[in-house]
C-alpha cells in the first residue's frame, strides 16, 4: 500500500465538510458529545502544524477524534490502521481526506510517520492515538504509549495537543455494535473531552538531536498528561500515571 500523502483539494475540503456534518448528526442521535474547551486559550486548536493526539477506547474514537478537530476550528488528518484503507468503500474516501494509514508490522511501518511528516510540513492538523490500539485495560485506563507522536514532534517542530475522551467504549464497544447502537438511541451515553494546552516537545526533550532514553521519556510525559486529563474527567485516580504498562494487562484470550 502507497504511504505517501497529498494535500487534499478544495473538492476535498468540502467532503470533509459534508461527512462531518453527517457524522456529527449520527454521534448525536446515539450520544451526549461534552467538549470542554476551557484548556485552549483561544477555543481553537493552534494555526499551523499540530498533532493531536487521544486516548483510546472504542471503535468510535477516530469519528469523536476527528468531530473535536472540526469544533476547534481544525479538519484532522488521521492516521489509521491500514484495514480502513483497503476497505472497498471507506478507503477511497478516508484517502481521500487527507487520512494517513498506519502499516503496523510492515517493511513499510516507517513511510506512515513520513506521510505524517509531509502532512505536517505542509501546515496540516495531524490526528493519532499514541497507545497503538484500543486499550485492553478492563477498566478503560489508557495504555502507555509508543513513541511515534514525540518523534514526529521532534522531526517537524509541530506542538502535540492531549484530547482526553471518556465514554466512547460506551457508544460502540468490540461485541454487538449494532445492538448496542440501536439501545443507544434511547440512553444517548454522554462522552466527555477535554481539551489540554499544546505542547513543546523539542523544549521537553531539550532539543532535536536525542538519544532513545530522552524519547521514552518525553513520550511518558506527554502520555502523563492525557492520563491526567482522563483521570479528571473520570473523577478518580488513574492507577498508573504514565499510562497502563504491558505487564499489567491481562493477558489475552
């Protein structure tokens, strides 16, 4: 699969438009979508390059992700897992959007964060979720994270703004989407966002030229201050800062 990435067009623009406006009535009628916007100083995300990036929770997190970016005055460029990509109907168009795919045990691995990367030269709101995949916590707390958003932050100067969301694995969940879509009609769960403060990741890292430690713990971090904001939302303490360690998750059937 082609990695590389081409600024959309006007036609495009108006698509992204046009799908958000349809979605965001889809989120309406099966969810409450909260925005706190109160952490952005301006109400909007930054002008410019910007990475965004969110906890994950559910199969719906890329829609709510993508719904905040048009709220904050942004249309995100998602990266998203190359099976949305070869999807005969929503490839086309998610490519079509400016999306960037993720080849995750590929030779071509690499090329996503070098899509990610021309996105953002060329001024582009990038979107990721920086645990890799939904968080197999049985309590929803996010995972800790891979490093790929903190080098992409060093490689291009782009701030990294935390989205913390609470209550999407509550609009759709891994079993019985339909059903539970359909009963969420009548519940309409609320999903919760809020919205941190961009930040500078070179300053945090103390540069561009870093070794792996300094990277590992840059990304903890960031990765702090989204558990942070999640841990808030929930009104609990998260039981690991850094988000949950692989060794901590049960193993899987």
């Amino acid at each position: 699969m082609d990695s590389s990435w081409q600024r959309p067009g006007l036609r495009a623009a108006l698509l992204y438009a046009v799908a958000a406006s349809l979605l965001g009535s889809v989120v309406s009628l099966v969810s409450r979508f909260e925005l706190t916007r109160r952490n952005v100083p301006t109400h909007d995300l930054p002008d410019g390059p910007v990475i965004v990036v969110a906890n994950h929770t559910s199969f719906a997190d890329g829609i709510l992700l993508a719904l905040v970016g048009r709220r904050l005055g942004r249309s995100l460029r998602l990266m998203a897992t190359g099976g949305v990509f070869r999807s005969g109907l929503v490839g086309p168009v998610v490519r079509r959007l400016g999306f960037i795919p993720v080849l995750r045990g590929t030779s071509s691995a690499a090329g996503s964060l070098d899509a990610a990367a021309q996105a953002l030269d060329a001024g582009e709101a990038v979107g990721l979720f920086p645990e890799g995949r939904i968080t197999r916590d049985p309590a929803q707390w996010p995972e800790r994270s891979k490093t790929g958003a903190v080098r992409l932050a060093l490689r291009t100067g782009a701030p990294i703004v935390p989205v913390a969301m609470v209550g999407a694995h509550r609009v759709v969940g891994k079993r019985n989407i339909l059903a539970r879509l359909l009963g969420n009609v009548l519940t309409r769960p609320i999903v919760s966002v809020e919205v941190g403060d961009p930040i500078d990741v070179r300053r945090l890292a103390g540069g561009t030229d870093v070794d792996d430690a300094t990277v590992r713990r840059v990304a903890d971090e960031v990765m702090s201050e989204l558990v942070r904001r999640v841990a808030e939302l929930r009104g609990e303490v998260a039981p690991y800062p850094l988000g949950v360690p692989e060794e901590a998750l049960a193993p899987q059937e």
